[in-house]
C-alpha cells in the first residue's frame, strides 16, 4: 500500500503530466512500492545539482523535475538586476540528454535568460571553460558521470566556472523548494526562444579556443613531436564526450601513434561494451588492453561519459597492463609537471598543488621536494575550483594543478573543474618525457616509490538504494561517530576528525577520518551524487608487500564493521 503523500502526488502526476509521462504512470497502478520510492520525496538537488534514476515521478529525472530545476535557477539569477544573465548548457551522451540540456534553455529563456546550448555533446570541462568565455551568469551540464546507464543528472555551475558553491546553491534550493512541477515553470518553444534572441548554439568557435587554452598548459610542447610516433597510444572514450577533444588535443601537440577503440568509439547511452563506463574499474579497459596487447603499446587512456575522469593503464615489470590508481596517476603527472617546469626555471615561487582530504599523500610529497606548497580542500573539485577563484581575486598563490583520487585532474587555470582532456595529455605528455629516458611510467612509479615512500590506497564502497538506504547510510555514520574506535588491526587511532564539525577550515561536511598511531588513516563518507557510502584507506610502509599487508589487514577490520 502506497502512503498517503506519495499516493496524494502519485494523482497529481497522472492528472497534469504529458501523455506519455501519463502511460508510464498508469502502468505502475498496481506497484505499490515503485510509486512510494517515485514519489516519496523531491529528487535531491543538493550542493553539485541532481542526479537520479530516469523516469516519471518527482524522484526522478525527467523533463519535470529538470524544468523546475531551471525555473528555481532562473528565479536565483534574476534576483541580481545588476546585469543582464546568460547560462552555457553542456551535455554528454546520456539517454534524454540533448531533450533535458534543450529543455533547460527553454525554461530559462522564458525567463529573459539567455541559453547558450552546444549543438552536440561536449566535454564537462569545455562548459567550466565556456562559462567563464562567455562571462555566463551561470552554467548547466546534464550528465550522470559513470553512473549505470538508467541515471542521469544536473549540474550547476557558477559565473567563474566552477560547481556551484555552498552558499549559492543553498538559495537556488529554497527558490526550487517553493514550486510547483507543473504550474510554477515557465517555458517558450524552441522557435520562440531563437526568435526571441535568448536561445544560441555553440559549436566549433568555442571549441578551438577550448583546445587552445588546453594545450597551452603543456609544460613541455616540445616532447610530443620528439617521441611523436615513437609512443604508442591506445585511446577509448567509453561511449561518452570525450571522443573529439582529446584525439585534437593529442594530435595538435603531435602525437602521431594515436589508436581508438572502434568498439567504444561512438557515443551510446546503454554503454554496451562495459558493466560501467568507468575508468576507474578495470573491467572497463578490456578491449583497449587487448588492442594495447596487440599493437604493444606503451600507454592505454580512458575518459568517462562526460570526459571529466581520465584512468590509465601502463605495463608493469611482467609486462602485464595494470590500471593506475588515481592517486598514482596524480603523483606520476606531478612529478612530470613539476620537472618540466623546474627544468625551464619556471616553477614560481607562489606556486600551489590543492588536493582532497580523502587524496594521497603522496603527491603532497613530491610537490613539497619542489618547493611547493600543498593545500587541502574537502572531497568534490568544486572545492579546488573554489580556491582557484580565491587566488585569482588574492594573488596570494599560481595554482600548478589539482587533483582527487577519484580520476579527477586539472593543471592551468583555463577551467574550474577537472578535465579529462588536459589529464590524458599530461599523462601521454609524461609516457614520452619518461621514455625518451628509457623508462616506462611504472619504472616511474617504482621510482617515486623507492624515494618518497610506499604510499598505498584502497577505495571501499557498499551501494544501499532507496529510502532504506539513505537510513543505513545514516546510521553507519552515526555508529561510527558514536563509538569510534580505539584501535584497529591492533594499531591504535591516535586522532578523530569529525568534518560536520567545521573543523581545519574547511566548510562542515558528513566525514569521518581516523588517525591511527603508525600513519595509516581511514575516512567515511557517504557520497554526495550516489546511493553509497566510501570508506577510503591510506597506508605508506617500508615496501609494496609491506604496504599491501597493513591495506589488507585495515581494510578488513573496517570493512567487518561497516557491514556489520
């Protein structure tokens, strides 16, 4: 039996909606249970915007929930009569995205609020780096990430190109609170909307002076064209946004050796060749490792659907293709970047690296061996994002780059959000800087080791959908802040950090990290876009065995009581 409240919007819904969100409904009658998880509450739009399963209802993605969305966007925007307000709309290869992006523009546009829509999927980070081109008021990307193909979702950007910001959001979220599905949203048609002068499409122009501002970070243009066709690439898109950008970007530095992965080549919403769209699973790379295998080559990239995650695989000492970690990744393009710099005389003085507090310590260390200073920012590049507008307005830093575990890169100040396409050109720019040296990236990465220390990570996750889920989610945290623990695999917690609490500067965030006595740390947090809670893991011992062993037994000893 469905409840009252859902039951009550559940009629609403059948009354007001489409014809078609109207057969979709009408078929759910006797589903008592799909109608209470439909409609039992808003489809969060939290601080990065909304991300939800497809479907009719006000817990899903839909052309309602994204046109109230846009209609409280609009309302925020127009209170600020300062100026005259635009918003760039990126989207990616997700089903219904090019009908939510039009729909977005459409709504806006009612508003007096001008849209500027790219024509066809783009890049996330192309939006970030258009927002702040255009001098946009706002910015708009209808993307899911790597979610399983039936999400999809809305993010919202601010005038400097960043995820909107705590603050900002918190009074979008109150405008959006305020309305109605159905009789609060305005809308025009699309020909209405270009005749108006409020709806424009972007193309081509913006994306050469994208792809400029990418390739002008590179700290060491010339190493591309030296080891041109001597550095072979396997690139795949997975289906997404990234498929364009980053082969213009390889090819225009002059990578010659560049091969694609015609399996995953083209754009589809089903992603069909993987399980998930992730480059951070290894699953993911399966054809490209064949073909890797096939053509002998020296690096395999990968981008996730809308080309924000970049993941790489290189041959270990056997031979054999392994994924590196993000946190690997991240310390490999440091080093590369930093070198390069050092070696033209050109790191500044003022120069910054911003990591996440969940990230590796790792490159923390490399980046100090050069001289520059480390920042922590919580989890979500939003954060980065925000510090960098903070140094443009201060002077007081140059941000080199920035970086999170989760497979998110940016180096340059172009954009304020992470950018796949500059990620795989730093990790291809750093396979030729390295074997022109006669090495590979994981003789490299042994290297970094065997000098900065065996740092070692894991990243645990349990997916808990629906409202019992967010429960479980809740009373985990709530246990673990309870009762923390003294000890763990017999080595003592010396600090807890409560993160709601405000604490080291940082804004208050849902996350829990433990110190314990040998160095080794362990963080909860339940994430911000997924039904799931992330346990991450960080240990740093005298060799990889070593590191492996204390990963195994902390990981273990965690786990069991999470799960419990």
């Amino acid at each position: 039996m469905t409840n009252e409240f859902a039951g009550s919007r559940y009629t609403q819904w059948l009354e007001h909606a489409d014809a078609e969100t109207q057969a979709e409904l009408a078929g759910l009658k006797e589903q008592a249970n799909e109608i209470e998880d439909r409609f039992y509450k808003d489809l969060e739009f939290g601080t990065g915007g909304m991300r939800g399963v497809i479907g009719a209802g006000t817990n899903r993605m839909n052309l309602y929930t994204v046109g109230r969305a846009s209609q409280g966007l609009a309302q925020y925007l127009l209170t600020d009569t300062s100026r005259p307000h635009s918003v760039a709309i990126a989207y990616d290869s997700r089903n219904r995205s090019p009908e939510f992006a039009l729909e977005a523009a459409l709504v806006l546009a009612a508003n007096g609020i001008t849209a500027y829509v790219f024509e066809t999927l783009r890049p996330t980070p192309e939006l970030s780096f258009a927002v702040r081109r255009l001098n946009a008021s706002a910015g708009i990307v209808v993307t899911a990430s790597h979610n399983p193909p039936e999400y999809n979702g809305y993010k919202v950007y601010g005038p400097d190109g960043g995820q909107m910001v705590s603050e900002a959001a918190g009074q979008v979220i109150a405008q959006i609170a305020d309305l109605d599905f159905f009789s609060s949203v305005k809308r025009l048609t699309r020909g209405e909307a270009e005749a108006k002068g409020l709806l424009f499409w972007l193309g081509e122009e913006m994306d050469k002076e994208y792809i400029s501002a990418v390739t002008a970070v590179s700290p060491n243009p010339q190493i591309a064209k030296e080891m041109s066709d001597k550095v072979k690439i396997i690139y795949t898109p997975l289906h997404g946004a990234g498929n364009l950008s980053v082969r213009r970007v390889l090819r225009e530095l002059g990578f010659a050796n560049v091969q694609v992965v015609a399996e995953q080549e083209l754009p589809d919403p089903m992603f069909s060749t993987v399980k998930s769209p992730n480059p951070e699973e290894r699953a993911a790379f399966t054809i490209a490792m064949e073909l890797g295998k096939q053509t002998d080559a020296d690096i395999i990239i990968g981008t996730d659907p809308d080309c924000d995650r970049m993941g790489a695989v290189v041959r270990d000492a056997s031979g054999e293709y392994i994924v590196l970690t993000g946190n690997q990744s991240g310390a490999i393009m440091i080093h590369y970047f930093l070198s390069s710099l050092k070696e033209r005389g050109a790191i500044p003085a003022n120069g910054v690296v911003i990591k996440t507090i969940v990230t590796s310590e790792m490159g923390a260390v490399i980046a100090r061996s050069f001289g520059v200073e480390v920042m922590n920012t919580l989890t979500g590049f939003k954060y980065i994002g925000e510090k960098m507008t903070e140094f443009t307005a201060t002077g007081s830093h140059t941000f080199l780059f920035g970086y999170e575990e989760s497979y998110g890169y940016l180096a340059g100040d172009y954009a304020r959000d992470k950018d796949a396409v500059i990620a795989s050109m730093l990790i291809c720019e750093a396979a030729a800087y390295y074997k022109k040296q006669g090495k590979t990236l994981y003789d490299v990465l042994i290297e970094l080791y065997e000098e900065y220390g065996y740092f070692m990570e894991r990243l645990e996750s349990r997916t808990l959908k629906g409202k019992e889920g967010v429960e479980k989610i809740r009373g985990i945290m709530e246990n673990w802040r309870l009762m923390p623990p003294a000890e763990v695999a017999g080595v003592k917690v010396t600090e807890v950090l409560d993160y709601s609490q405000g604490i080291q500067d940082l804004p208050a965030e849902n996350v829990l990290k433990y110190v314990l006595e040998d160095g080794s740390w362990f963080t909860l947090r339940p994430s911000g876009t997924e039904p799931k809670i992330k346990v991450y893991f960080a240990v740093k011992g005298s060799s990889v065995q070593d590191s492996g062993n204390l990963l195994d037994a902390m990981t273990a000893a965690v786990m069991a009581r999470v799960d419990g």
